[in-house]
C-alpha cells in the first residue's frame, strides 16, 4: 500500500490536461517546450512532476499569458494550498486588475471548504498589495478587514504582514494607523523602518519621517534614499541638499535624484554644478539616467542662451546700433 501525494496528484492532473490538450489554449504553446525536457529515462518522472506543478503552471501564466487562463487553471486545481492561493492576488497585481476581484478571491479563499485553511504571513501582503494598485473605494474597507483579521490570527507581529499594513495604510492616508500597524510589529527590523519612513513622507509628514529616521537603531542604503526622496517630492530642497550633502555613502542613484531634482526645479546651473562635483569626487561611472538628466539642464541653458543673444540682436536693431 502507498500513499499518493497532493503534489503528485496536481502533477498527473496538469499532465493529464496537457496530453489532452485541455489546458487554456494561452499554456498549449508552452507544452512542447515542457515535453522536451521529459524522456523516456526513469528520471523523466521527477522532471515532469517538477515542471507539472499546478502553483508553477499558476505563476507561468500570470507572468506571461492572460489573468482569465491563470484564473481557468486555478479553478481547475483539485487541490488548493495556501501557496495556490496567494500566487492569485500577486497575478492580479502585476495586471492591474480591480480591487474588487482580490476581495472576492479573498473572500472565496475565507469560505473555502479545506479544514483548517488560514492567510499566512504572505497571503496579507498578497492581497493588500494586489488590491491597493487599482486606488478603488474598496480598498479601505479591505485594508481595514484585513488588519483585523491579521490581529485575530496573531499575524502582525510578522515584518512581513506588518510591511504590507503599513503600505495598506500609506495608500488610504491614514497616518495613525500607520503608526498603529507600526507599534504591532514585535520585531522591527530596517524594512519596516524604511517603509514607516516613505509612508510619513509620501503623506507629507515629514517631521514625522525625520523623527523615525532619528529613532532607527541601524539604517541602510534604501533609508537614506528614502530620506532624500522625501524631501525632494514635498519640495523641501534645501533640506534635500543639507542631508545629501551629510551622506556618507553615496551611489549613482543618490547623484541622480539630486541632479534631476534641480533640473525639474529649472535650476540647470546648479545640477551642472553638482554634476561636474560627481565626475571630480565619485570615481564610479555614471548611469544614463544622469547623463539624460544632465543633457537635459545643457539644452535648456543653451536654449536660454540663444534667446537672450537674439533678444539683444533685436535690441541692437531696434536701436539702430
């Protein structure tokens, strides 16, 4: 006697369906290429279990067909595992579907009939992050039903359930409940950090951002440009200035956005300044965002500079010179 997998069984199944040519017809292409790495060898087996698994067979078709075939696949499966569930939403967020179908596959995954089957620390992010893409009304009271949910199953003290409620908040602009999430987070390692840190200043809270980068006991690359892209999306360039000027670490990406920032601003002398500063004190070599950045800032200014010599051309005209 033997016992038969769940795994083995969705492989078969997917099998079965590709023999026959049951599959959505947006995966049939992909069956011959599947085909050619099965032989007749005893190890044929193990590939094509490998290969035939319906959570891959899922995540293939998000990523390169139609959500409508993923979701044909989905509901096709005999057996559906937390994984299975959670790859859904992630495929709605790549497609930018509508909020409205992540909550009703949430909701499907909430009435399912496999005992004992509850969101992990993976499913939350897969849901808010699937849903808070589209900006629908439905996106509040999902946040909110999620977080409660999240604290009955004892889930936010995960940094992973954590990280996702707090981006759940940031896009509702709700500054207190992002500190709330925050303060239910058991462990707060730098991500969450860093993610308290962008809500505040995509909120345009940036005391309240300067505050917690003051607070964090370690910090890493991402929280400087955090910081940094904070002050310059709520035009605070003179703070932006000050604190990249105090960085001690500085890449390609930090050059850029302070480049950038004063070539959107019309302040084209100073980005060639700054420019001419990266290529004397950084050894490293320039990306082609900052050299778009910087070509930018010289046809403007020479655009400046032909009009004012024709101004004076008329004026001399005008004067009889």
């Amino acid at each position: 006697m033997f016992c038969v997998s769940a795994s083995l069984l969705r492989t078969l199944d997917v099998g079965y369906n590709l023999l026959t040519g049951k599959l959505p017809k947006s995966l049939q292409h992909c069956s011959s290429l599947i085909f050619q790495n099965v032989d007749n060898k005893n190890d044929g087996l193990v590939e094509a279990r490998r290969l035939f698994n319906q959570n891959q067979t899922s995540s293939l078709d998000i990523s390169t067909c139609l959500m409508s075939e993923a979701r044909q696949v989905f509901d096709q499966m005999p057996v559906r595992d937390v994984v299975s569930w959670n790859t859904m939403p992630m495929g709605l967020k790549k497609t930018r579907d509508n909020t409205e179908s992540v909550l009703r596959l949430f909701l499907d995954m909430r009435r399912s009939s496999i005992s004992g089957l509850n969101p992990d620390e993976l499913t939350i992010p897969a849901v808010i992050d699937g849903a808070a893409v589209s900006g629908s009304a439905f996106v509040r009271v999902l946040v909110l039903q999620i977080h409660a949910l999240a604290v009955r199953l004892g889930l936010t003290s995960s940094v992973y359930t954590g990280s996702a409620l707090l981006r759940g908040y940031t896009s509702l602009r709700d500054p207190r409940g992002l500190e709330r999430v925050f303060e239910e987070i058991l462990v707060k390692d730098v991500v969450s950090w860093n993610v308290l840190i962008m809500g505040y200043m995509k909120l345009g809270f940036v005391e309240d951002g300067e505050r917690a980068f003051g607070e964090m006991p370690e910090r890493n690359i991402v929280t400087w440009h955090t910081m940094l892209i904070g002050y310059v999306n709520n035009v605070e360039m003179s703070k932006a200035r000050d604190f990249f000027d105090k960085m001690s670490q500085r890449n390609v990406f930090s050059w850029t956005v302070m480049i950038n920032s004063y070539v959107q601003r019309t302040e084209f002398k100073v980005a060639l300044l700054l420019f001419r500063e990266m290529v004397e004190s950084w050894s490293n070599r320039q990306s082609h965002y900052t050299f778009s950045s910087v070509l930018k800032a010289c046809a403007a200014l020479s655009s400046l500079l032909m009009g004012e010599t024709n101004a004076l051309d008329d004026h001399k005209t005008w004067n009889g010179l």
